[in-house]
C-alpha cells in the first residue's frame, strides 16, 4: 500500500517538473523570438514611449528679382500638435480645440485616441487663433513654428513663382522646378517622458536645428513685370478677350524680364481660384501663331538665298497647291511687290510661293533649328512641345500653310525664343527664368549664365532679316507698334482658331513679335490676345499694346534713342518714383500723379483707389501710365495698406505706422530704419505690428 502511494507521487512529480519544463521552454522559445526577431519593433515601442520627436521646419529661401527685390518670402506661423499619451480626457480636449480650430470635434477625438507619439491637429493658424489655443494650456497640446509662405505683390508674377503646399513643398512655378533649392532641411526637438508620460525634469533634451533653404535670384525685373501687367489688365478690358499673354526677354542672354497671362490667380490664396487660372499659358499652350510666324519663314528663305529682298513676286489674290486655292488676305491681291514687301504687306501668296521654292527638307531643317517642336527647357513646370506635321508626311499643301503660319502650333515662350534667335544675329539662347542661387549667408551656389544652343542662320542673314522687319514698323502692317526715336523691328499675327471640326468662326487670336532696338536689340517681345471682341487684327489691337509697353520699358532701361537723319528725337524721360495712392480718392490720386508727372488710368466707376499697378514705390519713366482700380481691390476690405518706413527714425516710423492704425516692434540700436517685415505696399489687419530694422 505505501509502496502504490509512493509511486503515485512519484509520478505526479514528474508530470509536475515535465509541465514546469514545457512552459519553461515557451518561455525560453518566446525569449529568444522577441530578443532575436522583434527586438528592433520593441526597441521602437520603446523609444516611441519614452522620446517625443516635434518637428521643426525650416525656413523657406525667399525668391527675389534680378535687382534683389523680394517676390516670395516666408513667414513665422504657428501649428497645433498632440501627443496623445499626455492626454487624459479626449473628449474633453477635442471639445475645447473643435471650437476654436473650426473642426470635427468627434474626428478630433478619435484622433487624440490613436496610440501614436505625436499628430498634428491643424497646421498653420493665424495668430489670434494660436494666442487662444496656448490660453488653453491644455495637457499634450503644443504649438510649434512653422514657415507659411508669402508673396507681398499678390498676382504680380504668380505663373512664374507658383506656390506651395502645407508642408512648404513646391507645387507650381519655380516655387516647384527649385524646391531642393528653396525648401531646406527639416530639424527636430527630441524631449523624453517617463512611463507615465511626464516630461522627466532633468531629461537630456536634444535640439536639432533646421538649415534653411537658399534663395533664388530670378531673370524677372519687377517693374517691368508691374508694366506688362498693367497693360494686360487694359487690353482685357479693352478688347473683351477670353486670355492675353506677354514675354519679355533679352534676346543676348536669354533671360526672361517679364512674363505674365491674364487671367491669373492670387498665390496667397490660390486654393480659392478654379486650377485651369494656374495654368501657365505662355509656356504649357500651343497655338496656331498666323503671321508672326512668317519672320521664321522669311529667315528661312533668305538664308537659303532661295530668294532676294529685292526679287519681285506677283498676287492676283490667291494661289492654288494640290487643288486647293489659298488666298491672300486683301481682296483682290497685292499686285506686284519686292519681297521686302511681301513681309511688309504679310502677303499670304508671296509667302507660300516662297516657302515652295524653298523645299519641304530645308523648310524642316529650320524648323529644327529654331527649336520648333520640342521644348525650349526654360525652367518652368509644364511647358508643351507644340505640333507640328510630321515631316515624312508633310505634302505641299502642307508646306504652303505652314509658310505663313497655319498647319502649325507653337507655344508663346517657343516663338519668343525662335524670334530672338533672329534679333540675336542667328544665335538662339535657351530662354532662363533663374539668374542665380546663393546661400542664406549670400555664398553662391549655382550661377546660370547664358546657353547658346545653336546659331540659325549667319549674321549677315539676320541683319537682314531685322532691316526688312523694322520695314514692317515703319512702311507695313506694323505701324501701330512704331516709336518715335526707337528702331522698331516686328510682325503683326492674326490666326483664325482651330477647334474639332476645323477653323472656328468669329474666333482669333490677334499677336504681335518684335524687338528693339532694331539694330542693335535689347529687348525682344511677344504680344498674344486670344479670341477679343470686335476688332481682332493683330496690328489693330497688339501692335498698339507692344509699342505703349516698348516705349516704356526702353526709357526704363535707359536705351539711348537713335537719330536718323533730320529726325527730332524727345529727351530721354527721367524716372519717378510711383506713390501710394490706395484709398485716395480718384481726384485726388489724378492730381497725386500730376504732381509726379505720371498719368492716370482709370478702371470702373467707384469713388476710392482700391488698387494700383505699378504698386507703390515703384521706378517708372514720367509720362507713364498708373492704372487705378476703384471697385475691386485685391485685399479684405478693412486692411491697411503697410506705409513704407525705411530710411525713417524711429520715432517717424512710430508716427506714421501710428496715424494709420498699426503698431511697431522696433529691432536694432540703429538711428535709421533699413528693412521691414511686412513689405511696404503690402494688407494687414488693423493693429498688426510692423517690424522695423534699424542699421546697428
């Protein structure tokens, strides 16, 4: 019997020490996984527990024109964050952020829920809204610094800069081609917490600093951008056009002075205007370019010698190529004519019997070479390659059409860029929109110089070429672009569009392509109005727009004038400074402009300026036009235009910002203010303080 009952326990020992050893080898087989297998995943957890990882974000480089003048800038806001293991009541917390964040106070709640170490809650608020959120003071809720991106001219240039995202990322214009470049690298702030999520009081925090991003030095002079876009808004007003376009650039360097579509969009809110205004047409829209695009055709034929200026053609009024009749223009025909005519009468038989001779090899051969058909690599996102008929299948017919500008699309910045390979004696130059990229401590980064790609035709051939188009100002269709003074050299454009079933009806598209000096060029320009009302010939409407604007940017630029013969040239204008005239009334800012003998352009009917292009402060020639808007200003209404204060003291900078209901934030030691943040010129709220640097 003692011997049974001694068996029994020795049994049930060793089932007891057998189950003792299975657990102890899932124990020891679950050791090894976690250690060997998941030891990085609970490393993680780990740290994710014990380290809390806030962002900072770096500062945006600003983007300035080619004279150091500020187009894009960033500025200081603040951003709300959650870490959700130092939240103790969601619900709470969500309730008191929804109503002050204007959010989804369950969503916010079941976010605050969520097993993460850091979220954001919303990013880039405006200041009041940051002052009530700290007020708050509630536990795991932060705000941090972020950059929120600024352009203080407003549209001025948007399809050249574009605009950024929430995070600060580049999403249209050079804003997007240069974000390596503008967007810098992000640092961080490292604090640890303890197991239940407190801040350990004498913890080793870790500050990694962000590196701001470089700034960029654009191609673009701002005032002639202010010019080009103060005609712009006349001219659509004027004709009643569906869009307009205008280019500037310096035929010798490629580098674009000016560009700008109407309509455009404001980059501060550029989420309020429908996408297809961000697009920019002047690089991302082919376009059937009519008569401009017979200065290539005459570039062309002359270089191939396959006719003289002084060769004779004859127009009965049309011309027949495959069966098909292609008539001239003016009923009836030109008659007999020099081919130096022929370009100034735009004769459309004297073109397409020239590019016949000319043959369709060597026709395709230039086209190549003026870069027709693919893009120009200028440094903006979405440009187009244009089309054209694919040179195995271009007949005759063809060849004739594309002679005097039909059967052909071109984007606005490629027939710039072809037209000053002309102005430029035969050299083309890849249009540039970057002029430099320098560091925040102003070291050089990259430099762009100008790219010459290929030489067109000789010099010889150019010169001539220019001569017989400054004959187009002068004698032809041009006239309306001419300058007393000036040399002007061009060719007027006027194209019937193409839709789905063939050319539309009433629908044009008036254009104008010159440059000038026509000897010696400095600036090369393309005028495009797409489908106005009423008259819609381009040396009606686009040739006037060229000249007010040519005329305009030469005494700007100081281009000395020519004197030929007994010609009575007008002194050089001297330059002024344009004044603030927002909120002035109308009379008041005609006789403002008088003083500084500058003219008035009045756009609508109200009683108060709202708005003013040039802006204020800018350098323009006397006897230019200031357009004034009455009845829709760019800005809320009830914001303060920012007077300007530097080279003021202190005190006369208080005054000022003082008598129009802002306030001031001094910074420096200095008797002289030499920079302000917001930009003169600029809207703020009432009360917003202005910072004034004054020279150390």
């Amino acid at each position: 019997m003692a011997s049974a009952t001694h068996v029994t326990i020795r049994k049930r020992v060793a089932w007891f020490f057998l189950f003792v050893s299975v657990i102890m080898i899932g124990l020891g087989c679950r050791l090894m996984y976690l250690q060997f297998y998941r030891s990085g995943w609970l490393t993680e957890n780990a740290i994710d527990q014990r380290i809390r990882d806030i962002p900072v974000e770096a500062k945006r480089g600003i983007i300035y024109d080619r004279k150091g003048r500020e187009l894009a800038v960033s500025m200081s806001t603040d951003s709300v964050y959650a870490i959700p293991a130092e939240i103790s009541n969601a619900e709470e917390t969500a309730a008191k952020l929804a109503a002050i964040l204007a959010l989804d106070q369950d969503k916010l709640a079941a976010k605050l829920k969520k097993r993460q170490a850091f979220t954001w809650i919303k990013r880039k608020i405006e200041d009041e809204t940051a002052r009530e959120v700290k007020k708050l003071n509630l536990p795991g809720i932060g705000l941090t610094q972020e950059g929120r991106r600024y352009y203080p001219h407003d549209q001025l240039a948007a399809h050249i800069l574009g605009f950024t995202g929430i995070d600060s990322q580049g999403l249209d214009g050079v804003e997007m081609t240069f974000d390596n470049y503008l967007r810098g690298r992000p640092g961080s702030i490292i604090v640890e917490y303890d197991a239940r999520g407190r801040e350990i009081p004498y913890a080793r925090h870790r500050f990694s600093a962000p590196t701001d991003g470089n700034n960029i030095y654009l191609t673009i002079d701002l005032v002639i951008q202010q010019i080009i876009e103060r005609e712009l808004e006349k001219v659509m007003k004027d004709t009643q056009a569906k869009a307009a376009t205008i280019i500037v650039m310096q035929p010798k360097t490629g580098e674009i002075l000016a560009l700008a579509n109407r309509p455009d969009y404001n980059p501060n809110q550029f989420a309020d205007y429908p996408s297809k205004l961000w697009r920019n047409v002047a690089v991302s829209n082919a376009y059937e370019p009519g008569s401009t695009f017979k200065i290539l055709t005459t570039s062309a034929v002359l270089g191939d010698k396959v006719v003289t200026p002084e060769e004779r053609f004859f127009d009965p009024g049309g011309i027949e190529v495959q069966g098909r009749t292609i008539h001239c223009w003016k009923h009836g025909g030109h008659g007999s004519q020099t081919f130096r005519e022929v370009v100034e009468n735009s004769c459309n038989v004297g073109f397409v019997t020239a590019g016949l001779r000319l043959g369709k090899d060597p026709f395709y051969k230039y086209l190549n070479q003026f870069g027709l058909g693919k893009s120009t690599g200028i440094d903006l996102p979405g440009e187009a390659k244009g089309i054209m008929i694919d040179q195995n299948k271009a007949t005759p017919i063809n060849i004739a059409t594309m002679s005097m500008g039909q059967s052909i699309a071109v984007t606005p910045i490629q027939l710039l860029s072809a037209v000053s390979a002309v102005a430029n004696d035969g050299l083309r130059t890849r249009p540039q929109i970057v002029r430099e990229i320098r560091s925040k401590n102003d070291e050089m980064i990259r430099g762009f110089q100008p790219d010459i790609l290929n030489q067109v035709i000789d010099p010889d051939t150019a010169r001539l070429v220019k001569s017989i188009l400054e004959g187009v100002v002068t004698n032809g269709s041009g006239k309306n672009a001419f300058i007393e003074g000036y040399r002007i050299a061009g060719k007027t454009g006027t194209a019937q569009k193409v839709g789905a079933g063939g050319y539309m009806a009433g629908k044009y598209v008036a254009s104008f392509a010159g440059f000038a000096p026509a000897d010696n060029p400095e600036l090369a320009m393309l005028v495009v109005i797409d489908e106005p009302v009423g008259m819609y010939y381009g040396g009606q409407i686009a040739a006037p727009v060229f000249g007010a604007v040519m005329k305009d940017l030469l005494q700007y630029l100081k281009v000395t004038p020519s004197v030929t013969g007994n010609e009575k040239v007008s002194t050089q204008a001297e330059h002024v400074i344009v004044p603030d005239l927002i909120n002035l009334l109308v009379d008041d800012a005609v006789k403002e402009l008088k003083k500084n003998n500058l003219e008035a352009r009045t756009e609508e009917t109200g009683d108060r300026v709202a708005d003013q292009i040039p802006k204020p402060g800018s350098r323009m020639p006397q006897g230019s036009s200031v357009l004034l808007y009455t009845l829709t200003p760019r800005y809320n209404s009830g914001d303060i235009t920012i007077p300007d204060c530097q080279g003021l003291t202190l005190t006369q900078s208080a005054e000022i910002l003082s008598a129009v209901g802002l306030a001031i934030r001094p910074v420096g030691s200095g008797s002289v203010a030499v920079k302000q943040d917001p930009l003169a010129g600029s809207k703020a709220p009432p009360g917003t303080s202005v910072t004034i640097f004054f020279d150390e």
